[in-house]
C-alpha cells in the first residue's frame, strides 16, 4: 500500500478542491467541511479499491 501513498493523496486533493469550488458556486454553508468530507470518502474508496486490486493480484498469483 505504501507504493500507492502519493495516488491517494492526490485524489483527495483533487475532490477537495473541485468540491469545494463546486459547493461555493452552489452557495452551501459550509463548502470547507462538506469538501473535506467528500475529500475522505474519494480517499477511503481509493484506498479500498487499489487493496481489492492488489489482493485480486495475489490471487491470481
């Protein structure tokens, strides 16, 4: 997991900024702290799935 640290990261980055520009144009209350909540959910599923592919691998191996 550790060879995929830096593709997790950047996808979180990448959610919380889109989010959080994308929930500013829709006015929310609280872009910030509803972007950081979908930045860790796109983080977690990143997470899971390259775990599901490696383990798959193994698998297969």
């Amino acid at each position: 997991m550790r060879k995929y640290w830096k593709r997790h990261v950047t996808v979180g980055a990448i959610v919380l900024l889109l989010s959080f520009l994308a929930l500013r144009m829709l006015d929310v209350p609280a872009p910030f702290g509803a972007g950081v909540f979908l930045a860790f959910f796109a983080f977690e599923i990143s997470v899971y799935h390259s775990a599901a592919r490696d383990r798959k691998k193994r698998m297969l191996d």
